[in-house]
C-alpha cells in the first residue's frame, strides 16, 4: 500500500502505535495540536533542528528506510552532543512523497524510535506532509543542560589543546563506497575482490548510521574538561573554522596525529588519493571536537573515566592568531582545506546539515 | 543573486542579521549547535511542529515570500493557541531550491519575523538545506502553559456547547479567488466587474496572512472557560470530527448559526455552491474550537472580558452517541461531510497540515 492510498490520519495512527509509551514526564503526547513536557528542576532547555533530504543527504539506492529514519535522528542527536546536554524529546515532521510505500515510512519510523530508545528520547509529536518532491525528514530534538555546563563554539582560548573523538573520513569514504563516487570501478555491485582498497562495513555502517556521542560531550561539560565544542557534521575543516572564528582563535593542526579511520585510508590510498585532506574535509562522521585547557588534565581524566569509549585524541593547537588556519604534515605548514558548503558542492551528496 | 551562488553560511548570517536580538531568557541563540532558553518557572513546555510545501500548501504564483514566512509560523502559532499555551521560542528550517534569489529567502524571514515580534516569539535556531525539489519552511514553536490549563482535543462532554471563533470559509474561498480553481474565468488577472461574487481581500488575506487566536486560546484555558479545543487548520468538519473521536461524543450542527465569511458566501453562491458545505469543508481558516461546559457561562463571560476579539459563535453541541455526526439544516439532517486528508485530495492546494 502507498502513502497517497492511505490518508494523513490513517498514517499517522498506524506510526504512533510504533512508538512506545512516553514516560509520565509528558503529560501530552502526539496525537494533538501539541505535545506538553514538565520542566526538569534547574536545568535549562536546549533544542535544535536538522533535516535530511533525500538525494541531497541519503539516496534510496544505498540507505534502507531504517538507516534514514535513524541518521535523521542521529544529525540532531549529534548537535545535542555537541552542547553538553541530555536529549529528552523528539519530535518528527515528515515530507512524504505519495508513492511512498507505507511499510517504508514504518521502517523509517523504527529506526528513528529504535535511537530514540538507546538515548531516553520520546518522539512526543510531529507532523506528516504531502509532497510533489523528494522526501524531507525534519527533526526538532530537546533537551536538558545543567547552568554553566554547556558547551558552545565560542569557548576555546589560544593555547587550548584540540581533541577529536573517534575516527575521521569513515563515513566520506563509506559514502564513495556506497555509492560509487570514489572510482566508478568500485560501484554497488560491481564486485571488486576483497583486500586493500575494497569496500568497508565499518566505513559504509559510519555512513549509514552514525553513533552520535552523546555520552562523551555530557561527561566533557559535566566534568568542565573543555571550554569549547562543536560536532563533525560538515567535516573536521570546517569545525575547526567555525570553533576558531567563534572565539576569535587560529588552530594549527598536526596531520600525523589524526585518527582516520584505517578502511577509509587504505580505500583513498588504493586510489592515488590523499587520505589526510579527504578525512579533514569529509563530513558526517558526527564525532565532537573540543577545546581543552593545558591545565585541564585531571578534569579531562574525570571525565574520560566515566565515558572511556570513543577514544579521544589530541590532533592540534589554538593559537592566537585569528588568521592562522594551518595543516603542519611532518614541518611542512599547509592552509586548512575549506569545508562543505551545501550550495556550493551540489550533487555530491556529502553536504550536511549544519 | 540566487541561493547557490552564496553558500550556507553566508546565507545563513544575512538571514540571521534580520532578526532582533533575543530576550536575556535565550542563553545561546542561533549559530551554535544548539539553542539554549530558560525554562519559565511553575510553567510546562509544549512544543509542536509544522511545515509548509510549496505546490502543496501555498504556491509563489499568488503567495509573496513574506506572505509564506508568516504562514509558516502562523499555523504553529495556532496550535499553541488551541492548547491555550503562550508561545516563546521558535526553530526554522528551511529546504531551500538553490535557484531561489536570496532576496525572496530574506523576505520569508522578514513575513516570519514580523509575526514572531507580534506574538511575543523568539527565533532561537534553525537550519538551512539544499533541495532539488520544492521549497519546504519546517517550523518548530516551543511555549509554556500553567500545570492543568491546557485544552486538549479529548476534554468535551454530552451537552456540551460547540463554540468557534471568528469567522469560516474565508481561507478556502480566498484560495479559490487566488489560484482561480474555483472557476477558472475568476483567475488572477482575469479582471472581473466587483460585486456580488467578486474577488474579495479580506478572504485572500485569511488565506494569505491567517491570524492565529493565540490569545483568545490563552484567555478561554486561562479562565477554564472551555473543556477542550482544536484549531481548524484541516477546517470545522475535520476538527468536529477529531474532537468528537477523541472526546467519545457526537455532535450536532445548526447550519443556520454558522458564522460563514460574507465575502466567501457571496463568491460560493454567485457560481452555483453551497456556502454551508464549502465553509464546513474549507480548512485554513486557523480558527478556534472549544467545547464549553453549559454551566460555564461565568467563565466564559471572564474570558471574553479580556479577549473580546474575534467574536465567538455557539454553533451546536456535543452530543451522547458517539456516532453521531449531523448537520441539521433547518430541520432536514444531513451527516457531517467529511475533512481534508493531505493525501487522498491531491492537487487542491487547500490541504493544511495537521
């Protein structure tokens, strides 16, 4: 059955009913003009909103119905990371195509409720339209922060130490391996046999369904290990940029100590590429970069012993310098490449909601 | 210049520029991952989202930008009010066609701004996305409510009084006059005599430029005047319909009562309709319906006292049998058509979202 043979409320009955029952802190629900939510004693509420377009952000051909409900909430999860705060509430507004088979949006649906579940997060309303277009997936997520314990782009100092989570240019590789923009050799299907260079399930599962690291950015405000963070939605180029102008600040980075992810490195190198600029460049890994005071490192043991995992790993400096914007690969100082700009790069479908 | 030549975060500084500078409760506005707002003591939140489509909900052809901005936070602005909640704090996002000239993206903002001042509303956040399809304005409202004076769509009861505010059918009518689909001499530019039946400005305006009962919902849940209220966006006999279901009551109409919009009357008889049923059908108009207890007239009288404007008008009453569904005219009864459903009316322009 389609979407367009179904009805708005027909649809929507049948997503609710895949939703768990919201916990007693939301004494209204979806299914109303608007959904109501008690307060949480002495914290303040965060929200933010990002959306996923399809073939912009996700093509059918490589993401299932799941993989998008869940990256949907993922991107939004992400942000949350980013200011130190707990998620609590969702709420979704779909923009269906009418040919749309219904079993797909319920596939959808599951993936986004199944990261919800992971992460406390009730979808407590939202909203479904009809479109002549490609879908569109918005989703607005709140949450809690305690006072003084967030974190914004705007906190880093020269001298503070750079640190990223995780690995970098998984998910930009997962992506040219997905859909074949890396070498049109390598596209779905076409069968390459396995070994250095080949497609990668860590790379393409980075792609498909970032873990947002929600954990690590509430432990690192909680603890005050870091001044300053920002996640890796449009690519560790551009949130070093938008760190460093925020708080009037140049970074120089050092490219040997960056943590790219080992199948996107041998999938670059396999094709004479450069696998430091495209993981500094390549967006969606969704893991955070902090500021971390020199003198921070107990703060930053504190918080590294309640959330030991993803690693963290220290890839640079803030300097004084506003201006300076510099990649040191072994001495050798190169200008910061630019980042992703989602009118700028059309058609690659690596450009990311900010 | 066009939106892709300018790239996001230029685009999104321009747009960012526009807008006042938020209250001391907003502790991070736009331009970090996330937005921060203090909770309002003794309050609780309530959050709701929709979203405008372009060919679906509004088209450029008869909608200026500014005209879509202010619809866009509109029909959120009049889902608070049905919860007879104040709203505070709201999140944009915009699915942007690059093709757009960044002129047009600025006027939404300034149509969405205007209405937010008015309405004592914040932008908070927001994003920007690149589309190959339509335009999609996805917008987020956050407010507050005191504990046990929010209306919601399940509160009527047998015997209750079915009230509406202002005035019906104006919306569908000034969509009709806009668009020329209710009969296509009367199209744009097709330069009809005035008159009787003629092209009218206070329908297109409700079209255009609905204004949402923001503090009409506030005043009735303040002073516990109604049991439970819906706003018309899918129009009287979709919410009739919805506030029956949930509240587990019939209702029965008096056609005779029904306050249509003159201009909207005298167009539907001029070319051979039937106001009663286009104005029952017809959604948009983004008014008010509220169940009132019999022997609540005290309180009502309290909350007219302080929001005297739009008039409201006693138009039936909720009845035991919930399969009941009447509209009884001058003694003849007729079932209650049906509502607008978003996808099985393709191409009508006048679907709402929910």
């Amino acid at each position: 059955m389609k979407v367009k043979d179904l009805g708005e409320h027909a649809l929507l009955a049948r997503l609710l009913a895949r939703l768990p029952r919201p916990p007693a802190t939301v004494l209204v629900g979806p299914g109303d003009d608007a959904a109501i939510v008690t307060h949480v004693r002495n914290q303040h509420l965060v929200v933010t909103t990002d959306s996923l377009v399809e073939e912009i952000h996700f093509s059918r051909r490589y993401f299932a119905p799941a993989d998008i409900g869940h990256k949907a909430l993922a991107v939004n999860l992400s942000d949350m990371a980013a200011m130190g705060a707990s998620p609590r509430w969702a709420l979704l507004s779909l923009v269906l195509p009418g040919s749309w088979p219904v079993s797909d949006v319920e596939g959808l649906m599951d993936g986004l409720a199944e990261l919800a579940r992971l992460h406390g997060t009730s979808v407590v309303g939202g909203n479904i339209t009809r479109t002549n277009g490609p879908l569109v997936v918005d989703v607005t997520l709140g949450g809690d922060v305690r006072p003084r314990r967030w974190l914004t782009r705007g906190g880093a100092r020269p001298g503070d130490s750079i640190y990223v989570s995780g690995t970098l240019g998984g998910a930009r590789a997962g992506l040219e391996m997905l859909s074949g923009t890396g070498n049109p050799s390598t596209a779905l299907g076409a069968g390459r046999e396995p070994g250095a260079g080949s497609r990668d399930l860590v790379c393409e599962t980075r792609q498909r369904r970032p873990e947002p690291r929600v954990r690590l950015g509430r432990a690192m405000a909680g603890a005050r290990a870091a001044r300053a963070a920002m996640d890796l939605s449009d690519g560790l180029a551009d949130a070093l940029r938008q760190v460093a102008a925020a708080s009037g600040c140049g970074v120089r980075i050092d490219a040997a100590t960056l943590p790219i992810e080992p199948g996107a490195a041998r999938w670059w190198q396999a094709r004479g590429g450069d696998p430091v600029r495209s993981a500094v460049v390549g967006g969606e890994d969704y893991e955070l970069l902090f500021a971390v005071p020199t003198r921070g490192a107990g703060k930053l043991r504190n918080a590294r012993r309640h959330v030991a995992d993803p690693p963290i790993t220290k890839i640079g400096v803030f300097t004084k310098d506003p201006g300076e914007l510099v990649l040191d690969r072994s001495g050798e100082l190169e200008p910061l490449p630019m980042g992703y700009e989602h009118f700028r790069e059309p058609g690659t479908g690596s450009s990311e909601p900010s």
